[in-house]
C-alpha cells in the first residue's frame, strides 16, 4: 500500500490575547491510499485543527509548520491540501446555505447546472429521490439527508481524500449507521481515501483500517485499529476505552480520566498525559516520549517509555 | 405500591404555521408510563420521537392537551399554582447543555443560591454553608462560588447544575441527554456521581438518551419511544438479550460499542 498524505512534525500555535495557545504540538502522520485513518481523542487535543490547518480553513491568527507531501510531492502544510481533499462537517446545517436550494448550491460546486449531472452526485450519496431534493431547501431535508447533501457536494469536487470530522455525531444512531456505512461504500466505489476525526471509539471501530490516538496535540498511539482497541498500548488510550460504557461493565463505576486535557497555553515538559497518568514515574517528567513499535507487529506504535518495545 | 410518577393517556401536540395556516401536530399520542420509586428508567428512541416532550410535561415546561399526570398521587395538569410549586420543588430536570442553563452574567454562587432562597426560609449564612456543602458533595472546590460559568470546563459546568438540580434535594431527578455534550473520560466522571448519587439519596432517576450503551450502564428498564409512544418497556436486561418490538431490533442493531 502507498502513502497518500504524509505530515511530519505539524505544528499548529494560535495567537490570542491571553498568549499562544499550541493547538497541534508536532503531529506525525501518514494516510495509506485507499484508507479509512481514524483520529480520535478528547475535545482539546488537536484532532480537528490538525486538518483543518492542512486544508486552509485555519483563522489568520495561526501559524502552522511542519512539511507535508501529499502523492509523494511536498505540499505547503498551510492549505495545499485543499486542492486534493474535500470536508465534511459535524453540524451540516451550518454547511448548508438556508437561502438557495440544494440543486443551486451544489451547481455551484460542481461547476455545471446540468441536472443529470446534480442528480447522480445525489444518487451516489444515497439521497432518495435526488431530483426533488434539487429544488428542496436545506430545512425541508432531515439531518440525515442533510448530511447525504454534504457529501454530495464534497463528492463533486472530486477529491483523492475525504476528510470526515465528527459526520455522525449530530445524528440518530439508525441514521449514523446508514452514513457511516455510505462512507465505506464511497471509499470502495470512487478509490477515495478517508480520514474520519471522531471522539468516538465505537464510530472509529465500525469504520478504520487504522486508527491514531492524539492527545495534546500530539500522536500518542497508531496502529491496525483492532489492534489499538483489543490490546491498547497507551495509558491514554487504555484510559478511553475504560471510561467508555460498556455491557460487561454494567453495575460497575466506571473509569473516568482524572484531571483535565493541559491548557493549551502551558508548556509541557516530558510526556504530556504523566500528570492524569496512573503510570507516571520520575523519568515520564523529563522527556517527551517518542513513537516506539509496540504489542505484536510492528506497525502499532505508542508513546509512553512504560510500554515494552516490539520484539 | 402506588408509581412516584403515573402517565396516563398523556396527549401533547404543538401548533405550527404552514402556509398561513395553523396546524397542529402531535407529538406525545396517548402515552401510558409508571415511574417507580427508587428506579432509574431510561426513555430511548430518535430524535423527534417525544422524548424530551415527555419529560418537559412531567416537570410542567410544556403543557399537554390532554391526559394525566399523577406525582404521589397529585395530578399535575391544571393543579393550582401553589400546589404546582410545591410539586415542582421535588421534581428536577437537567439539559444537555449546562451553559445554557446557566446565566453568563451570574458566578455560581449566585447559581446556586437562587433555589435556595426561592424555596427554602434559610438566611443568607445557612445557604452559603449549603452551597458549599452541595459543591463538595459534587467533586468540586468551594473556590468554584466565585467563578463565572464561562470559567468552568463542560465536565464542571454539568456538576454545577446537578448540584443547583438537587439543592432542593428532590425526590424524582429528570435527564434530558445530560452526558451527549461532554467527553467520554469526563462522561463517566458524571455517570458515576450519579450512581453513586441515587444510592445515597434513595432517588428516582428518569434518564432521557439516545445513547443505548449508557441507557444500559446505568437503567434498571428502558422505555423505547417511537412517533409519541412507547413502542416497549422492558428491563435493561431483557431489552438487550431479547427485544420484541422491531423497532426495538433496529435500534440495537445499529447501535455501536466499543
């Protein structure tokens, strides 16, 4: 499998008021082609900034660096990965304009009015009925629909990558299914890679080949994604999934994170997770983990010196 | 055993204009549910199914056109104003979003004084030393009276109004999606507390989801609503193992866990 995306060493600061905030603190990541990656943490640490700073869609108050090559061709880290990647958004009421149709806006995106053309962008979302959903105005469709629409649009810039961040979380579980399942059919139909940024580990486990886990701006553990949930490496990782509920858990308390996801504003010293972490010793304050081979193979990777090195 | 709670025939539609013209739809259509003492019964179903209406009926934010509802024997629709604040003061309800139930321009002292001083005949003193009890109660520091809700993180936000939810220390706790906004390490944080909560306190919890994993974690039954009923009532236990309703199946079937 070839790489399709590789970031190395994103750095994402934004400027505000009350001092820099380092939203990504040196992200290192690559996409296989034809993959579904899952990003997944809790709010605050970085996963969405990440691509969206790849993608331009970062307010001028950010400084990204980092190198990014993209089909093996390096691309400016601050925005070139837009002319390759399309986005859909968590909320796709606010991705929609309330004042044109879904036909209108979405001729304006693919850069033709023909109707044909409109309605087999809205088959191939799974829209029922796309030609009266053409002239239906975003508040006529259900969430579910509207979300079909978003990825209509993202689908009609045609893009290599696609990167999904949170598409299901504003919906019913009954319409969640059915659109994660449509990202997966897409992926196998149009050879689309996916990069799907959720907080959620059962979405991610539905859905990824691969799944990396960020915290605090940082890739704390990546691997095969039934890897990373039948035998996570990480304390961080190990941590979101206790804390998760689950049946066999049912009449036990279950394990919430101590503490708080570390300002953005603070400096870190050594491992970012020690301070919440049941592990921590000594050693864990002074230097910053690196990504190490880990568990069984030798593509799970975690960050933490208390985990044994792959053989 | 009389129910804490007895729904009966509950009708609530809401008017809406279309057209010019005004219609009415209906939301909740002859709804039937005990509440039993001391349990926690989780309502699941998707968006729209009544969900949020029925508990909104319950605690009186929304007034049903028809039906009963009974609260240890008192109906509530159409009771007296006193008698409704009387009932009100055991009955609570919880958003899923805590800042938007709590007033920007006030710090939580404020917040959680103002129950207090509505409710109770306590002097200004005797509620501060209450404040601060409830705060430690909920995890939190009293250092915490003094900050504004802008100050809090979502996980703290949400203490602050479990707290000021049960200041009035209230005999039946409603839920509407009280953990949908918060991460899951900060999730079980609350989910916890409010375990170990209902123990203490002998309370009766009506929990509003639509996450069938903590509608699970934490309910003795489950109440699975659809288009304004209750389509099947079961345990925790047998609703997972064996449903009967088909939308009941569908649901669990594309429920995911980890």
């Amino acid at each position: 499998m070839t790489t399709l995306l590789e970031v190395d060493d994103l750095h994402v600061t934004f400027a505000t008021p009350t001092g820099a905030v380092r939203a990504v603190r040196g992200v290192t990541l690559d996409v296989d082609r034809g993959e579904i990656l899952g990003v997944v943490g809790e709010s605050g640490c970085g996963k969405s900034v990440t691509f969206r700073a790849l993608l331009g869609l970062t307010p001028a108050s950010a400084s990204v660096t980092g190198t990014a090559r993209f089909d093996g061709q390096p691309i400016d880290t601050d925005g070139a990965l837009c002319a390759h990647a399309a986005l859909i958004y968590q909320n796709p009421g606010a991705a929609l304009n309330p004042v044109f149709t879904i036909g209108q806006q979405l001729a304006m995106v693919a850069g033709t009015k023909d109707r044909a053309v409109l309605a087999a962008l809205l088959t191939q979302a799974s829209l029922a009925d796309p030609e009266r959903t053409l002239d239906s105005y975003p508040h006529e469709l259900s969430g579910g629909m509207r979300q079909r629409a978003v990825i209509a649009f993202a689908l009609a810039q045609k893009p290599s990558l696609l990167v999904a961040d949170e598409p299901t979380t504003a919906l019913d579980v009954t319409t969640q299914a059915q659109v994660l399942d449509l990202i997966a059919s897409l992926r196998n139909e149009h050879d689309l890679t996916v990069v799907l940024v959720s907080h959620d580990l059962a979405v991610i486990g539905r859905l990824c080949d691969r799944v990396a886990v960020l915290y605090c701006g940082r890739v704390v553990e990546l691997g095969q994604t039934e890897q990373v949930l039948s035998d996570p490496q990480h304390p961080y990782t190990r941590a979101l999934l206790q804390s998760t509920p689950r049946p066999d858990l049912v009449g036990h308390d279950l394990a919430a994170i101590p503490g708080l996801v570390p300002d953005g504003r603070s400096e870190i010293v050594g491992c970012s997770f020690a301070p919440r972490c049941a592990q921590a010793s000594k050693e864990c304050e002074t230097a910053e983990p690196a990504m190490r081979s880990v568990g069984d193979t030798a593509d799970h990777r975690a960050a933490c010196i208390h985990v044994a090195v792959a053989p | 055993m009389n129910p804490l709670v007895e729904v009966r025939d509950l009708q609530v539609a809401y008017r809406t204009r279309q057209d010019g013209r005004t219609r009415s739809v209906r939301v909740i259509d002859g709804l039937d549910l005990d509440v039993h003492e001391g349990e926690t019964l989780a309502v699941v179903g998707e968006s729209g199914s009544g969900k949020s209406t029925l508990a909104g009926s319950i605690v009186g934010l929304v007034r049903p056109t028809g039906g009963s509802i009974r609260f240890v024997g008192t109906e509530l629709l159409g009771a007296k104003r006193d008698v409704r604040k009387t009932m009100q003061r055991q009955i609570q309800l919880v958003f899923q979003n805590p800042l938007l139930s709590l007033s920007p321009r006030r710090r939580v002292g404020f917040l959680l004084d103002e129950p207090l001083r509505v409710h109770t005949g306590l002097d200004g003193d005797a509620r501060r030393a209450r404040s601060i009890e409830l705060v430690e109660q909920f995890e939190l520091s009293a250092a915490i009276l003094d900050r504004f809700p802008h100050e809090l993180s979502g996980g703290q936000a949400q203490r602050v109004v479990l707290a000021r939810a049960l200041a009035l220390e209230p005999r039946l706790m409603l839920f509407d999606e009280p953990t949908s906004a918060l991460d899951v390490s900060v999730q079980a944080g609350v989910l916890n507390l409010l375990q170990r909560l209902k123990s203490e306190r002998y309370l009766t919890y009506v929990f509003i989801t639509h996450d069938l994993a903590v509608a699970r974690h934490l309910a003795d039954r489950i109440a699975v609503m659809r288009a304004g009923e209750v389509v099947e009532l079961a345990t925790a236990a047998e609703l997972f193992t064996n449903p009967e309703h088909e939308y009941t199946r569908a649901l669990l079937a594309s429920s995911l866990s980890v």
